[in-house]
C-alpha cells in the first residue's frame, strides 16, 4: 500500500501573525497531516504596485480598493518567523515546507535545506524560477492550474533540461478558481498528466468540502494539497475556499480509508477477512421434502438453501436425474 501524502496549505491564512501560524500548526498536528506548508514571499519582488486584486480576493477581503501590494504586505513571513516556525514544527512532529513565490525567497528557502519544492501554477510559465528550482534537483511538485497539456509539457522540459530528474517530479491537477466550480474539476486530467510524463500525479484542491480530494485518492492520486483556516469567517484572500480544523481531520481519515481500499493488487480473490463468510452466505443442495433411499432425485423434491457446507448448486445439472444413497429428511444436505 503506497501512502498519500497530504498536505495542509496554510498559505497566508496566518493573516500575517505568528500566532495564528502556530495555532495552524496545531491543528495540522491533530489532523494527522503529513506536510504544512506556507508561503514565502516579499510584496514588493512578487507585485507591482498597481497589480489589481483577483476577483475572488476582492470578494473574500471585502476590499475592492486595495492592491495586490498592499494586501500580500501585510501576509509577509519574515525570516525570524521562518525560523520560530520551522522550530514549532519540529517540536510539533510535522513536516514545515513552503512555496516561493520570488528569486529572493527561492534562495532564502534554499538556505533552509527543506528538500522539498512547491511550483505554484502562477509560475509555471515563469522560465527562470523554472530554471533555479530545477538547478537543485530535490522533490518537486509542480502545480498545473491554468494550463493546458502544452503549458506543462514546455514547464516539464524546462525543469528537465535545467537539470531536474524525472524521478524527483511530481504533477499536481488543478483549478485555479477559488472556489473551483464541481463541474470544472475534471480529475480524470491526473490520468492525462501520468501517461504523458510517466511521473507521480496529485491533486490541489480548491473546491468546498472534502469530497474532491478523496475522490482524487481513488482515481490514484499520490499528493493531495488543501488549504485549511482555523476559521473561514476571517477576513483574508483564502479563508472562504479553505477547510476549517474538523473538516481538515476528517478529510484525512476519509484518506487514509480510501488509500487502503485502493491499495490491493488488482486481482479478483477471496480475501481473508470475508473467507469465513463463504459457508454461511452460501448454498447447498438440500432436501425440499423427506426423500426415501433409490428415489431419483428431481426438481420436485430438491431445493437450495443456506448453509453452504453441502453440495453447492453449480452442480445443479449433476445431482438431478440420480438416485438418492439414502434417506433424507427435509431440509438435510444432499450427499452423492
């Protein structure tokens, strides 16, 4: 049985303190995930000053005024609390890992020796962050919102030829609508991303509910991503398309469920669990009424009930048509 990795997004929903970060840690730890995950970044390396807000952030923030600037300002990590962060998590025992969304934050998260990079889909057309990520060759998940086959195909050559290995390449499906539409989520897609690239696919969540990612583990996803909140009545860009604590729990275990019941090998068997169910749910030939020694046996005094420890029915066309060996009573397995 291969483990799904599932990784709680926190992302900004710290709201820029770094004890809400904390607070979000906690609950990580009691879902039971395997990675959370932040985001690095500096307002003024990622934005222009004058870049408008998304649709949706102008939405959640309630804020049609602010800039992009103005709002990512204020949901900045600084390196110190990088490093309170990364030690919580160590105390916590949950893995810390991040998105960069700038070459000064690649290079920061670099000098943290994570292992473990996240390409957002907002960069998958971006050459030289391609390029930079690609030069460690460590585990990265490439996110594919916003794409078509020929935008991943040209971010996997680009990670490729930059010096990424294939073995360290992991595709994520997803929609970058928050939140994304039932009808647009289109999960099959992680099919189209493992049989063109032969790699490991996953799914990035941004629909409401947990229903979706689970769904994704049963289609074979092998990465699941899912922003979380402590609670979505915050004011901030992704609290309305996250997940609250319980809900977050809950889609863990509905996981951990669903990767074992994928897990077998493929074949149609008997498993041994349900094996000692086989003489009881089963039926035999039985007696449908007193039957006397020679009398031939027929459709007429034979019949078919549980348990099935006699003869079983598929021998139907055998047993009618011969003598009885012996007396039976109703309701007395048939023997030959």
């Amino acid at each position: 049985m291969k483990h799904v990795t599932v990784i709680a997004e926190a992302g900004v929903n710290h709201n820029g303190s770094i004890e809400l970060a904390k607070q979000l840690v906690d609950k990580a730890v009691e879902a039971g995930v395997d990675y959370i995950k932040f985001q690095t970044f500096k307002a003024s390396k990622l934005v222009t000053k004058a870049a408008k807000q998304a649709e949706y952030q102008q939405k959640n923030i309630g804020k049609e005024g602010d800039s992009q600037y103005q709002m990512l300002k204020k949901l900045e990590l600084s390196s110190e609390d990088h490093e309170v962060l990364i030690a919580y998590c160590k105390e916590k025992g949950i893995k810390f890992f991040s998105t960069a969304f700038d070459f000064d934050s690649i290079e920061y998260l670099h000098s943290l020796n994570l292992g473990l990079w996240k390409i957002p889909s907002g960069e998958v057309t971006n050459y030289p962050f391609l390029k930079r990520v690609a030069s460690f060759n460590e585990k990265t998940i490439l996110s594919t919102g916003m794409c078509d086959m020929v935008d991943v195909r040209a971010a996997v050559e680009a990670l490729y030829r930059n010096g990424l290995s294939k073995e360290n390449l992991i595709l994520l499906h997803c929609n970058t609508e928050y939140p994304t539409p039932f009808e647009d989520v289109n999960l099959k897609a992680m099919d189209a991303l493992r049989n063109e690239f032969g790699v490991e696919v996953g799914y990035s969540d941004h629909t409401k509910g947990i229903e979706v990612p689970i769904a994704a583990v049963a289609l074979g996803a092998m990465v699941i991503e899912k922003h979380f909140t402590l609670d979505r009545n915050m004011e901030g860009p992704d609290h309305k398309a996250s997940l609250e604590p319980d809900e977050l729990k809950a889609m863990v275990s509905a996981i951990r469920h669903i990767e074992k019941a994928v897990g077998g090998d493929g074949t149609k068997h008997v498993s041994e669990s349900e094996r000692k169910n086989i003489a009881i749910a089963r039926k035999s030939i039985v007696a449908a009424r007193d039957i006397k020694k020679g009398e031939i046996l027929s459709e007429d005094n034979l019949t078919v009930k549980r348990p099935g420890t006699g003869i079983t029915p598929m021998r139907w066309e055998e047993v009618v048509g011969t003598k009885a060996v012996r007396d039976f009573n109703e309701e007395e397995l048939i023997e030959l």
